[in-house]
C-alpha cells in the first residue's frame, strides 16, 4: 500500500562527484556533490547558486569531476560540511558547514596535473572527467522562494581518464561495470553497487551506437 509522502530531500541514489576547481588566488578547491547525471559527454550538475564550486565554475568556465569508488568514502565524509567559502555563507552556517582552505589536505587526497583545464585531477579517484561550461541553467525560478538559489550547470566532457584495472578485459573504451564500484548517495548515507541482478535486454545495444559526437569534437580542441 502506497502513502502521500513529503520527504525534504528526493537523493533516491546517483554517484558522488568531487568537484576540483580553482579558486580566485589560484588555490584549489575540492567539493562533494551527488545531484549530477550524464548524458552523452554532456554532464548536469545541480549546485547551489552561491557556492564557491558554483562561482569558481562560473568565474573559470571549467572544472573536473572526479568520481570515486567505495575505496575512497573515507576521505569523501572528512570533506562533509566544509566549504571554501569565506565567509561561510548563512544558508551553510546554519547547517554546521566551517570554511576550509585546504581540502585537499583535509580530505587526504592527492591533486594531479589535468591536460586541458586549470583545476587538477583527484589521483585516488578511478575515474576523472576534465570537463568545460557549455550552459547554465536556472532551476526553480516559478518559485519566488526559490529563485536565483539554485543552478544547473551543463559541462561538456573534453578529457576521459579512467583506472587500467576498471576497463574490460582487451577494451581501452569501455568500463567494465563489474569492476568498477562507484561511491553512491542516498538519502544522506553512502552506499556502494550490490552484483548484477540479471542481464539487460537494453545492453545487446552495442556501446559504440552511443558514441557522442562531443568525443569528436574533444579531440579537434583538445588533441
């Protein structure tokens, strides 16, 4: 039997993303976030308006999303309620956020040289995404309550780094769901991928018939 329910939240599961991008000194900055998903090369994240990723993506045009496995929630929870914004803004203060300058350090992860954008990469994450601007996008502007709070964020995908050990067996294009163990949200709580429950009748699609013309368009900007 089904229920009305008003949950404040509706995180049923996607992939926590960590966000590098670069701060107005040139320092880095490094944020979790789980309101993305992908179609294509193209990314959608879904970010508060005043937050410092938002500002330094807006600001640069560019940032990389680094996605972690369940190996590396450790470091992912000791990033929870820090912001690099300072002042911390009040819609976060009163969430218990603190500002932190180093969240690299707080983390305990590791920066790495990107090849096309500015932000480094996350050397721990398995899978890293350089990553460009291609459109912004308000969301919830029929509200007044809501307006101007909350953006979308379009990024066009130009560089694909991806862990050897994650890739099939014999392919350099395709990651292997089977070995590859995205760090999940929920509601709050982190979760990992449970095995395959059964083959899919949409995976007979060969992979390749979805292949982005971004990727083309990648390699003519980017090499």
């Amino acid at each position: 039997m089904h229920i009305k329910s008003e949950p404040p939240i509706l995180y049923f599961g996607t992939p926590v993303v960590l966000i590098s991008t670069l701060n107005e000194d040139g320092s880095c900055n490094l944020a979790p976030m789980s309101s993305a998903f992908w179609l294509g090369w193209r990314c959608l994240l879904g970010l508060a308006a005043f937050s410092k990723t938002t500002q330094n993506i807006i600001r640069t045009g560019e940032c990389v999303l680094n996605l972690p496995s369940v190996n590396e929630v450790a470091a992912v929870n000791r990033l929870a309620l820090t912001t690099g914004s300072d002042p911390v803004p009040e819609f976060k203060l009163s969430k218990g956020y603190r500002h932190e300058a180093d969240k690299f350090g707080i983390a305990g992860l590791t920066p790495m040289a990107s090849e096309t954008v500015a932000p480094p990469r996350v050397r721990e994450c398995p899978v890293q995404l350089e990553a460009s601007v291609a459109a912004t996008h308000r969301v919830g502007e029929d509200n007044p309550a809501q307006r101007g709070f909350i953006l979308c964020i379009e990024t066009r995908i130009q560089r694909v780094h991806a862990e050897e050990s994650i890739m099939m067996s014999g392919e350099k294009n395709r990651i292997d769901p089977d070995k590859w163990r995205p760090l999940i949200m929920s509601f709050q709580q982190f979760y990992g991928l449970g095995p395959q429950l059964q083959d899919s009748t949409l995976g007979t699609i060969p992979e390749a018939m979805y292949r982005s013309p971004d990727i083309e368009l990648a390699r003519h900007l980017h090499g």
